[in-house]
C-alpha cells in the first residue's frame, strides 16, 4: 500500500502547459524560449517542471547556479541551459564539464575560462551581461568592447550572448525607466556590432516585459514567475489594461496541502501556541497541522491566515511554529483526523492564492512559493 504523505505540493501539468503555449503564442514560433526553473523552478520543483516545459515547447532552461544546472544534466537534461547567477572560479571546471551556458562580466572569470579550456580543448558559450540601469550583475557599457575583445583572445570561449535585466518594469505603470534601460542595452548592442562584433542572442526580456513590450524580445525572452502562472504584479496587469490589450490568460500551477494531526477542544479563555498570542473567546474546536516555517509557511501568517478544510475557511490560530500550525475549525462540521486541508490551491469552491497570501506577509507572490521547502514531494498532476 502505498504512503499517503502528511503535506505535499500538486503540479497541475495542463496549467503548465497552457502557459507556455500563451508565451509561446506572443513570441511566435522564431525566437528562442527560455523556461526559468532557478530557486527550485519558483518552489514548484526544478526536475519535474523542466520535463514539463521542454516537451511543450521551451527551448532553453535558466538556472541561478552551477548545482542546479548540474542537477539536470546528470538527469539526462541535454537543452541548453544558461546558468544566469555568479559561477567561482573554483567551479567552472565543472561548467566546461557539464557543457552549461554562463553569464559573465567580471574579467577574472574570463581569464579563468581561457586556460582551463586550452587545457581541455574543449569549448564554453558565454552570455556577456551588460549594464543598463538595475546595478546589480553586469559590465559597464564603457567596459563592454574591451571585455569582448578579452573573450576573443581565446579560443576555447565563444561569445554566444548578451543579456541585461530590468531593474523597474513589474512595479509600476510608468515604464519610463524600463525603456531608459531598454535604450542602454540597444546601444551596448549596436556598439559591437559597429565594431564587427557578432551577437547570435540578444536577450533582456523577462515575464512582464513579455507580456507589455514586444520591442523587448530580440532572439529570446526568459519567462519566470509567468509560466507558473502568476502575475508580476498587479502594475502589469493594469499597464496590460491601460496598453488596452488583452490581458494574457494565466493558469496557476501549484498547490500546496496537508493533512489535520490532531482534533482537540479547549475552553473558553484557553490560550493557544507560542507566547500565548492568541486566546479563545469561546469553547473551540482545533485541527494542528504538521506544517510550519521550516516548511515555508511564513511566521507572518500567524493569526490573520486561514486554510481550505472541506472547502471552508479555518483561522490560523496563534503563531506558526516550525513544525505546527493550530486551526479554528469550530464551525466546520464533521471534521476528522487527517483530512486534506489546503494551505495554497483551490477546495470547495473556494481558493486561496499565492498573492492572498503575499498580501497578509506584506510581500510578493515571487517569494511565497519559491520559499516551499524543496522536501516536500511534488506531485504531477
């Protein structure tokens, strides 16, 4: 027989699908999709979301370190695979090993690749990150062509790409900013094509941008928070609305469930969990459940979140635990031990999303999920 588990996460795979075929749809069939699957593709599980997406349609998979792309060509991952965060020194022996995709910007790095690939013979691809505006990873545009002209030296280093990000198109409807930045990468391309400079993928566009800027597509798009079938913000939807477009239709993909652990009374006056922060105004009926903030569900849900039992709501009571949270389930009848409860998902009708939950932290749908303990198993649906 087998193990019913105590939580897990549910991965509904037509969602999945759907949402890569929207993408998919508004960047038409010639450029290049790269399917983001960094942070444990966004909580949803990076080995069971890649298979989904590579056999609906993405070309390319992103990943923020050296360990997650390792992870999936020792799974018999063999797409492209860009691995879009910082890769030491000490690790991009491993990078040529795997035959993984990095960006670059720090002339160390290059230096590095140089030799190691004249001892191996063997090549890398390289995306050069420039600098447009968000000040985080990237060369400076008066830094970019002798930084090229360092890659060239060596043969084993193919410039392959050049990429940038956008610092503020997801949290506003003013995107003024976003096409300063927009300008600044043009130009950083133009100025090596100027100089003979071939750029095979030109690539700044993420999920929001996707969605509000075509002009932003170039020879690829990087789809994140999108493909999992949330918004960016609701400044993107809006900005979608004011553009007076139609709004792109958006599946969630996962979900997240437990099981009740214990069923108890306490009376009136009782006090409940850690530091006695909440206490019964009448004679109340409790489901504890084996779930906590070592599994990602935050510690600001403590008394102002709900769960789904039996397509009810049930009050968080008191603080949420490392390992236990306590539910008010008084006036839900019929309640028994280990039956389902949705902590994010759909049930009876009802539903409580990642961005519900994003408002009660005072926080982003981004790190509701991606914080889901990778632990716990993900099912397909």
């Amino acid at each position: 027989m087998k193990t019913k588990p105590m939580q897990w996460i549910e991965i509904d795979s037509s969602a999945l699908t759907h949402n890569i075929h929207q993408f998919r749809r508004l960047i038409g069939k010639n450029r290049k999709l790269l399917a983001t699957v960094k942070a444990n593709a966004y909580g949803h599980g990076i080995l069971e979301v890649a298979k989904i997406v590579l056999q609906e349609g993405a070309d390319w998979l992103g990943v923020h370190s050296i360990d997650e792309g390792i992870l999936l060509r020792q799974k018999k991952v063999n797409c492209p695979i860009l691995v879009l965060g910082y890769v030491s020194n000490d690790e991009l022996e491993q990078a040529i090993k795997y035959n993984l995709r990095l960006t670059v910007y720090n002339p160390e790095t290059i230096k590095r690749l140089g030799s190691l690939t004249a001892q191996s013979r063997r090549k890398i691809r390289l995306h050069v990150k420039v600098e447009t505006g968000t000040h985080r990873q990237g060369i400076r545009e008066e830094d970019l062509l002798s930084f090229v002209e360092k890659i060239q030296r060596f043969p084993g280093l193919i410039l392959e790409g050049m990429s940038s990000h956008f610092a503020n198109i997801e949290d506003t409807k003013d995107h003024s900013y976003a096409r300063f930045q927009l300008d600044n990468f043009k130009k950083s391309c133009k100025k090596l094509e100027e100089d003979g400079i071939a750029i095979p993928i030109k690539h700044i566009a993420c999920t929001a941008a996707t969605i509000l800027f075509p002009e932003t597509y170039f020879d690829m798009v990087r789809i994140g928070i999108g493909m999992y079938g949330l918004w960016p913000s609701k400044e993107t939807y809006l900005s979608c609305i004011l553009q007076n477009r139609k709004p792109i239709q958006l599946k969630p993909v996962l979900s997240w469930k437990t099981r009740i652990a214990q069923i108890k009374k306490i009376p009136k006056g009782a006090y409940v969990g850690y530091g006695c922060t909440f206490r019964a105004t009448r004679e109340t009926v409790l489901a504890v459940l084996p779930i906590g903030y070592y599994d990602g569900y935050s510690r600001d849900f403590s008394s102002v979140s709900y769960v789904l039992i039996k397509g009810q709501r049930a009050p968080v009571c008191g603080r949420v635990a490392m390992d236990f949270i306590m539910t008010d389930v008084t006036d839900i009848p019929d309640v028994k031990l280990e039956d389902e409860v949705v902590l994010l998902g759909e049930g009876g009708g009802d539903s409580i999303t990642a961005d519900d939950l994003a408002a009660l932290a005072v926080t982003i749908n981004y790190e509701i999920v991606t914080r889901i303990n990778p632990r716990i198993p993900r099912i397909i649906l």
